[in-house]
C-alpha cells in the first residue's frame, strides 16, 4: 500500500500493529511525544497515546486522525475506561475513531462489544482482553483503515467521561478482583454518602 504513516503511542514491544503495517507495505514512523509534522504523513494513528492533539495539527492532517480506545464509545471516553466500565455498570468494547476537537468524542468508524468470560477476574486481564479486541478488530479491517474506505457514524448519546484524578483514591490496583473491588468501592461511597448527609 505504500503509505506514510505516524503511529503515536504504543512502541513495537507493546502492540504489534505497527508491524501489521508494516506487512501491509507501508512506511511506520512511531514515537511519543507531541511534536510532529502532522502534513507530512499520508496517516496518523494514535494507540495508548497520552497527549491531547491540537485544533492546529488536526487542520493540518491529510485526513483525520484515527484513535484506538479500549471502551465502547461513548461509554468511558477518557481515562481509564476498563476500570469504568466495571465502576459505573456501562458497557465494554473497542471503539476506532477519527479524532476530531474532543476527548474521545469523534466519529466511529468500527466498534465491538466485548464480553469477559469466568477466567477474567482482574482489572489487568480485562485490560489485556481489550486490547487484544482492538488489534484484532484493527487487523481485521486494515485495508479499509490504511486506504480509507469507511463509513463514519457520529456519537449521538452523551455516554460519560472521566479524568485520571476520577479513579478513587482508595483503589486496591489493577491485579484486584474485579467483583470484590467494585463491592467494596461501592460500601466505601455509601459509607462517605452518609457521613456527608
């Protein structure tokens, strides 16, 4: 396909999408940090990137930015969005998007749900699982991806959002068990709800 690509985020040893495409033929530029010449790239995709993109360089792209998130938009835009998805009882998936002036708020272009089965009783395992989801819905739709032959929808729901600062100080980690963890979060807020009142 011989296309130029920047992949912002995620290095080689932590996805293997930059070496999907490069299989494909095209030229993979990668790094993380938030200076970049947006013009000079056929596309730009981010995965595990940790900066916010500017109106600037959004004008400046040869097409939209694309985004992997690890949540079924608009459910959990932001951060931490597999802790989330337990806290708040919303669903999980993998959503690719075109970014636009938003956190997570662009068109969709693909999205999955994602069920856990039995064996996945960790935040880290569902973590993992999801992004194992969204490389395979990655890989599985790279061509229309890399020669842009897809069709966006827009979010038309609110869903929700959260902040780093939003993950509860009282935390136990990311190896807890899902199920004890979400109980005993909710026992402390209601603990905290009562005192307050």
């Amino acid at each position: 396909m011989n296309k130029n690509i920047l992949f912002l985020g995620y290095g080689e040893n932590e996805t293997s999408l930059i070496n999907e495409l490069k299989k494909k033929g095209c030229n993979v530029h990668s790094h993380n940090n938030n200076f970049f010449e947006p013009n000079k790239y056929d596309l730009v995709i981010t995965f595990g990137y940790r900066h916010l993109i500017t109106q600037k360089v959004l004008k400046e792209t040869k097409r939209p930015i694309i985004n992997l998130h690890i949540s079924y938009l608009p459910w959990n835009r932001g951060a931490h969005p597999s802790f989330w998805s337990f806290m708040d009882q919303s669903p999980s998936g993998v959503t690719i998007h075109e970014i636009n002036e938003g956190i997570d708020t662009g068109p969709i272009i693909y999205q999955k749900y994602v069920y856990f089965d039995k064996k996945e009783v960790t935040f880290n395992d569902t973590y993992n699982r999801l992004i194992v989801e969204i490389e395979k819905l990655f890989f599985s739709k790279i061509e229309n991806i890399i020669s842009q032959k897809y069709v966006t929808k827009p979010q038309i729901s609110k869903g929700t959002f959260q902040k780093k600062v939003d993950l509860p100080s009282t935390f136990s980690g990311w190896d807890a068990n899902i199920s004890y963890e979400i109980k005993r979060l909710y026992n402390l807020r209601k603990m905290n709800t009562k005192r307050i009142n």
